[in-house]
C-alpha cells in the first residue's frame, strides 16, 4: 500500500486506523498524533484501503461531523469515545 510518504503499516495499525476513522468521537487530530496521518492522508487511505461503496458510506458519514475535529466539538465532549462503547465484564 502506498499512501503519499507515509510508512507502511501492520495489518494490526491498518485495522486500528480504520476502526478509529469509522468512530465518531475519535477525532482526526488523535489519529494524526498516533499514526502521523493528516486528515487528507486518511481520507487517501481509507480509499486505499475501503471498498468504494464503503470508502463513499464514510465519506458520507464524516461530512460536517462535528465530533470528529477537536476546534469543532462542543463544549463537554471530552473523551474520544462514547462511555457505552466498549463492554466491560
């Protein structure tokens, strides 16, 4: 996979890339912190890495959210996921 410059990455980081993309309150800022990746980058890889119906459903998705740039959270959201998100036993 070629994506600009960027490194190449596991398959573990490849699925983690793309789980953080899809969540709504893990904002693009945090992928860019972990993984090095500027918004346009990710959008470069998840069409790289998605189907294209389902590169277009994520597109679609992350159009005007929100949550998903820190300058455009609402005041309050704090954490990167939502507190239901992951069970706990």
């Amino acid at each position: 996979m070629k994506v600009d410059n960027l490194k190449s990455y596991s398959p573990a980081e490849v699925s983690r890339i793309i789980e953080m993309a899809w969540e709504d309150r893990t904002p693009f800022e945090a992928i860019e912190h972990l993984f090095g990746m500027t918004p346009n980058q990710l959008t470069r890889f998840m069409r790289a890495e998605l189907k294209n119906a389902s590169f277009r459903v994520w597109r679609k998705r992350m159009a005007g959210r929100k949550t998903k740039h820190l300058g455009m959270r609402p005041e309050g959201i704090l954490r990167g996921y939502c507190k239901t998100q992951y069970k706990h036993r």
